[in-house]
C-alpha cells in the first residue's frame, strides 16, 4: 500500500505515534512517504521520504492508496 502522510498539524501534533507507524507500515512491506504543501527551501526531517508540493494539490504530485491528512481539500486543492 502506498500511504501519503502529511507533515504540518498531521505528523506534527504526535511525531513519536507517527514514526511507531511509520516504523511498522514500512515493516509490514508498505510505503510512507510525507506530502507536504512545503517549498524545497522549507525543509522537514521525517523517518521516510518527503515529496514537497510547493503549495500545490498533494494528489497530483504523488498518488497514493491512502491519504492521511488534517486537512483533506489540500489533496485536490492548490493553495493561494
């Protein structure tokens, strides 16, 4: 399964929880990579790959089986 984190106000608000299911995710043959509306020059350390949108729909940069994120219309929605 391909599993689309997001970073801000998602991973944010519990870093451990979210690396524990990072960690078992990827053990369990899945891939987690973090989403983030972010530019390139604002950088995030995650335990797994960061793909950054620069302000862009998630959705279209990286297609995944699952999208875990607070704000789900940034999916499909480019920000201002």
């Amino acid at each position: 399964m391909r599993i689309a984190l997001d970073y801000d106000g998602t991973y944010t608000r519990d870093p451990a929880m979210w690396d524990r299911f990072i960690a078992d995710a990827v053990a369990n043959g899945h891939l987690v990579v973090c989403v983030t509306m972010r530019h390139p020059h604002e950088p995030i350390q995650m335990p797994c790959e960061v793909v950054y949108t620069g302000r862009k729909a998630k959705a279209a940069f990286w297609p995944a089986d699952v999208y875990i994120d607070d704000k789900p219309h940034w999916l499909f929605t480019d920000s201002i």
